[in-house]
C-alpha cells in the first residue's frame, strides 16, 4: 500500500488556481509511492462531506487544459468548520505529518490516508 496525497481548494477562485492543481497532480503522478491523487470536490465543505474526486487517472492532455481554465476545477469554498466538527477531531496526529494543525482533520483524512 502506497501513500495518497488530498488536495483542497480554500477561498476566492485565483488565476492561479487552476495551474496550481496542475502542478501538484503532475509532480504527484512522478513518483510511484503515491497510489491516489484525491481532490476534495468544492473545498472544505466537500472534505468534511468526504465527497472526493479522483485525479490520478486523469490524462496529461486533459491536465494540461486546467493552465487555461478560469475558476477552479475541482470547486473551492469559504465553508468554516464548525465546533461540532473540531469537537470529533482529535488534538494529537498518529500519522505524521508535517504541519501543524492537520491532525485535527485526522477521522476525514484516515480513509483517504489509508485506503
């Protein structure tokens, strides 16, 4: 079983967005460890609705067509978390990871990350 990677558009959909997906799902695609490239569909909302998309599959001539997309292709958000949800998060990570803050998305995260 290899490692996946989960990514998440958050706030105002930039210029940049879009390329910036591109970048990420094609470094990811280089390297064999990485098994799933998930997307969460319409940003935080659709993390905490686990409601992901699957991007490592996607052709490199369809990755290409996202560096000249306006908008955001796999949706972005403003949702907040609410305290419900911190509340069934826990304070301490047992996956490690590097940066501070995440484990607190750690029951979301553990199908993507183990799956």
């Amino acid at each position: 079983m290899g490692d996946n990677i989960l990514i998440v558009h958050g706030g105002g959909p930039t210029s940049v967005i879009n390329a910036s997906l591109y970048g990420a799902v094609k470094e990811a695609k280089k390297y064999k460890e990485i098994d799933h490239i998930y997307a969460a569909r319409n940003g935080t909302g659709g993390l905490m609705r686990e409601e992901l998309i699957e991007l490592e599959k996607v052709p490199d001539e369809k990755l290409e067509l996202l560096l000249n997309t306006p908008g955001s292709a796999i949706g972005t958000s403003r949702d907040q978390i609410e305290q419900a949800e911190y509340d069934r998060m826990p304070r301490e990570s047992d996956i490690p990871l590097p940066w501070p803050g995440v484990s607190r998305l750690l029951p979301v995260l553990r199908p993507v990350l183990r799956s």
